[in-house]
C-alpha cells in the first residue's frame, strides 16, 4: 500500500479537562472508525442513560464501583470489577456511590460519536478500515447480560474476551509488576483499529509507522507515556505493543470493532461464546493460533 498510515490518537485524561461535564459528572469521549468509548468520572447517583440507543453497547465497571444497570423490564446490580451487554434501546447506568465508568458503543450512536474529541479525524472517514458489520443476533435474543470479571479468570492467559454483536473487548487481567522488556509483543492489524483503555496504572505505547515510498511521508517511532485513565486508538498496518512501568498495578482494556474472528476462533478464549454465535464464514474456518 503506497499510503501512509494513520497517525495513532492518544487522550490522556489524568491530565486533560473533561469534554464536557453535568449533574452526573465528568465525561472524555474517543472514537475510532465504528467504535466510541466513554469514560466518566461520576458522581454518587449518577444516572447514565440512553434514550434509544440504536444496538448493543458494553458497561464497564472497575472494582469498588457499584452501579444497577437497567433496560426495558430488566435490571441487574453489580458491586464492580464486572462487564454488562446493555441491549438495543433505552437503557441506564445509576452509579451508587461514584466513580469510574467506562462505556463502549458502536459508531452508531451518533451523538456520542459527534461528541468525541477526535471526531474531527473522521469526518471524511476511515477508507482503511473495513466496514461495521452486525454478527449474529445472540441467543434467546437481545437482553442485558452480566457477566462479573473474577469469575474469568484461566491459568494459561492473561486474556478475557467478551463479545456481543457488534463490539469485543479483551479486559486483561490486573497486572502487579510493570511487564518484563523480553516478552512485548508488537504488532499490527491490516483493516482494523484497536484502542487500548488504561484503567490504572502507567503505561509506555510503543508504536511503529510503516515506510511508503514517498520519504516525507515517513513518521518516527513514538513511545508515548501515559497515565490512567488514559486511551489510545492505534490505527490499521501501526505497529504497537503496550508496556506498563511503574509500581502501580495495571488494568489495560482493548477495544474492537466488530469482533476478531481470529481470536473468536481460538478455543475457550472468548468467554461468553455460548451467548454470541459467529457468523457463518467464521463457523467454516479452522481454529486459529497465535492471534496477537
């Protein structure tokens, strides 16, 4: 490809005044392509809500933030460290004592999107990036699913993928020490973007632009240090790999839109599988290894 990648988006909030604020808090909002994420910082009662939301969005709830989270005739309560799937419609998020509150759309919902400090970068588009493309509709249909975090956890990885219809998000477990220098593990994606959510601790991005024949077109290596909450939207063919320093423990979240077949294909990886069904150029393909 003779173009030059993107230039990978960076926020920090730690240090950055809010997009916008309300009687239910501080909010930042980024987007990508076909994703939106919202952080904010809300206060105890709190209501988040969304009127009609036009499909499935994801609520993240770190530890110690409790929240009830209610769509049409539902309502589940959680005391933190939980993922929700709220359904198409209108739905609520009510922060009991405040809080961190991460929530994740498509590039759907519009208003957000239009909100987002960065929107100004797609205005004319993402030509490298491959279309939105709903999955199959989950089983026994859109409702709100609940799924709390510790109760994920595997031996063998440090993963844990959930996906809906339209989103995927791999919440990584916690990580105590800053990660060791020999095991990074860059790389990059042909027609998809990631963002990277930092949710505590300190992180280095370290991110890679490819060459193109056109010399002035050439970008140098970042390595970007951020604090928490903090997110990065890495763009297609970008190299990256991310690397928590410090001695604060760490919570890194990535984000795609739609969900990676690749990693949708690793057995037992994904871990509300049973609820989401893949679609049927997926269901043909043989498992995948390796998917970074």
């Amino acid at each position: 490809m003779a173009d030059a990648a993107r230039a990978a988006m960076l926020a920090d909030y730690s240090s950055s005044d809010p997009d916008w604020s309300d009687e239910a808090g501080r909010h930042w909002v980024m987007r990508g392509a076909n994703f939106v994420v919202v952080t904010t910082q809300a206060k105890a009662g709190a209501v988040l809500a969304r009127d009609g939301n036009p499909d499935e969005y994801m609520v993240l709830l770190p530890e110690g933030v409790a929240a009830g989270i209610e769509a049409g005739d539902q309502r589940i309560d959680s005391d933190g460290d939980s993922l929700s799937i709220v359904p198409p419609g209108a739905s609520r998020v009510i922060v009991a004592a405040g809080g961190f509150v991460y929530r994740v759309f498509s590039a759907r919902a519009v208003d957000l999107a239009a909100r987002a400090r960065n929107a100004g970068d797609y205005a004319a588009g993402a030509a490298d990036v491959a279309a939105l493309a709903d999955w199959p509709a989950p089983v026994n249909g859109y409702r709100l699913r609940h799924y709390r975090l510790a109760e994920h956890v595997r031996s063998d990885t440090t993963m844990r993928l959930f996906r809906s219809s339209n989103l995927m998000l791999n919440v990584f477990l916690p990580r105590a020490e800053p990660r060791d220098v020999r095991k990074m593990t860059p790389h990059s994606h042909e027609d998809f973007e990631q963002a990277s959510l930092a949710l505590s601790g300190n992180y280095v991005h370290h991110l890679r632009y490819p060459w193109v024949p056109d010399m002035t077109g050439w970008r140098g290596d970042e390595h970007a240090e951020v604090a928490s909450p903090s997110i990065v939207i890495i763009p297609p063919r970008v190299i990256h790999t991310s690397q928590s320093v410090g001695s604060k423990t760490s919570r890194l979240v990535d984000i795609f839109a739609p969900p990676r077949i690749d990693f949708s294909l690793k057995p037992g990886l994904v871990c509300n599988a049973d609820d989401y069904p893949l679609p049927e150029r997926a269901a043909a393909m043989a498992p995948v290894a390796g998917a970074a």
